[in-house]
C-alpha cells in the first residue's frame, strides 16, 4: 500500500509541475485566481485556462493508455521487447492520421483522430501475425524485427507522401514525433473516454491473458479460449493506442519503460499491474513533457524526443539481457 501512496504522491507533483513550470512560471496564486475569478485579459489565466490545463489533461490520458497498452501487449506476446511504439502500433495510427490529414485538410480534429483506430488496428494485426502469433508462436527477436519491418515500411510511405505533397510537410512535423503543445485542438475528452475502455477491456480480459502465460493447452484445460483472449487484447491495446496517438502522436519507448516498473511495484497480478502502469505511464510522460519544455527554453523539446531519450537505454539494456528465445516473465 505504501508503494501505492508514493506512486500517487509522484502523479500528483508531475501534475503539479506541468501546470507551475514552464517558459513562464507561475505561482499558485495566479493559478487559484484563475480558476476562481478567470479573468481573459490576465495573459497568466489564459495561459493557464488554454494551454496548461489542456496540456495536462492530454499529458494524463495518453500516459495513461500507453503503460496499459504496453503491459497488454508485453504480457500476451511474453515478450519485454513488446511496445506499441517498437511494433508499430503507434506509426500505423500516425501514418493513418497523417494520410487522413493530407487528404481531407484539417478542419476537423475530432474527425482526423478517428482515423487512429484502424491504422492501430491494422499495425498491430500485422505485427502480430508477421511475429507468428497466428502459429501460436510468438518469439520476441521474430516479433520484434517484424515490427521494425513495419515501421520502416511505414516512414518510407510517409516520406514519399511528403515528398510528393508538400504542404503536409507541417502535418509530418507534428506526427513524427509526440507532443502535448496542440492538446487544445485535440479531442482530449473523447479520446480519455475512449481509453478508459480500453482499461476496462484490459481489466475484463486479464485473468485470460494471466492463464495464456501457463502454455496453450494448459489454458485451454483451464477453460480459456485462446483466440478469444488474444482478440480481446487486440482490441484493448488498439483503443488505448490510437487514444493516445489521437491526442499526443506517437510516443515512443513509453510503453516499454512501464510495465517493468509496474510489475516490480504491484507484483505479477495483471490486473494490478495495468492500474500501475497507469498511473506510472501518466506520471513519465508528464515529467518527460515538463522537462523538454525547460531544458532548452524559450524553446521546447517534444515529450517524444524526450521519452525516447529515456527509454533508449532502457530497451538497450533489456536487449541485453533477453535470452533467445525467451520471453517475458
């Protein structure tokens, strides 16, 4: 319970300080008077009202979605490799988006972020394929060059969508790596909704993926029906996904620090280790997304260059010690 208390103390301070640091600090006064008497001609409470808030709120939900997705997708594959930036979830849904916004303009968030959902969808199909999850044999070196593969396939479209359509080149900007700086244009709300759906799905499917780790036709014995699992999951990992996407692009390395952070703090109980992940996740990328906005001031630092700066040496070091052929715990 204590760890549970320090981890939700942590959330709280990455909250607080998304909202008091920046370009502009702000005390907490300025930030009261605002929420009680807002006043829009007070840059400090428009400041405040349009930017930070948002930007919380974007910075909460995308977190939040991708450490569910990462543990999801780590515990049905066994794979410590397995994340939806690594695999190529992320960049389908981004790809997707960023085709959708090339050809329809942007005159519509709302409508441009449903794209994210089939684009998740489709990578994360056929990773899962490519990786043998149709053979029931899903190895972590095989899954992971399969989602190299499909992130390669997928820059090399976006940059011949660049190349060939100029004005997307600012759409490009924006998708290629992750940011919280646009959470007022996105459709923060829907898409917390639509993740908080996600987490359920992941919750509701749990004790399957937990008896899918005992072998196949251990499962089975136990009743588990592992196709129907793995769909569910499937499904689960592409709601929070394209969540997250829809609302702060693609992420990287986020869902791969997560989960074994989560599962040292809540134990090997899935269903703990998905509130965790969490909470952790919401916690990482606001710090990552406060850091990269002073560290280089007056200019900013996307969270996804800054959460790829944290988990590049994460994933190095589980490369290391990962044996061929194993998988996750």
């Amino acid at each position: 319970m204590t760890r549970w208390i320090v981890v939700a103390g942590l959330l709280a301070l990455a909250a607080l300080a998304s909202l008091t640091v920046g370009v502009r600090d702000m005390s907490l006064d300025a930030y009261l008077q605002a929420l009680t008497a807002y006043d829009p001609q007070n840059p400090a409470h428009v400041t405040l009202m349009a930017i930070r808030i948002p930007r919380l709120c974007a910075g909460l939900v995308a977190g939040a979605a991708l450490g569910v997705a990462g543990v999801l997708m780590q515990s049905v594959t066994r794979n410590p490799l397995a994340d939806p930036g690594l695999l190529g979830v992320n960049a389908g849904a981004a790809f997707a988006l960023l085709v959708g916004s090339t050809l329809l303009g942007r005159a519509d968030e709302a409508a441009l972020a449903l794209l994210a959902f089939p684009g998740a969808a489709m990578a994360a199909a056929a990773v899962f394929a490519l990786g043998g999850g149709l053979r029931g044999d899903v190895g972590p070196v095989r899954l992971t060059l399969a989602g190299a593969a499909l992130n390669a396939l997928l820059l090399s479209l976006v940059t011949a969508i660049v190349l060939i359509r100029q004005d997307s080149l600012d759409i490009f900007r924006f998708w290629v790596a992750g940011s919280l700086s646009q959470a007022v244009a996105r459709p923060v709300a829907e898409m917390a909704a639509v993740a908080g759906l996600g987490g359920v799905l992941a919750l509701l499917f749990a004790p399957g993926i937990e008896a899918l780790s005992l072998g196949g036709a251990l499962s089975r014995g136990l009743g588990t029906r592992p196709g129907r699992v793995q769909a569910g999951a499937l499904v689960a990992v592409t709601l929070t996904t394209g969540a997250a996407v829809a609302v702060a692009g693609p992420i990287a390395f986020l869902g791969l620090m997560v989960p074994p952070l989560a599962r040292m703090i809540a134990g090997h109980r899935l269903r703990a280790e998905l509130v965790m992940a969490a909470m952790l996740g919401a916690t990482v990328l606001l710090l990552a997304d406060t850091l990269g906005r002073v560290v280089m001031a007056p200019s900013e630092v996307r969270a996804g260059i800054m959460t790829a700066l944290l988990g590049g040496p994460v994933f190095l070091v589980i490369a290391r010690r990962l044996r061929p052929g194993a998988g996750a715990a």
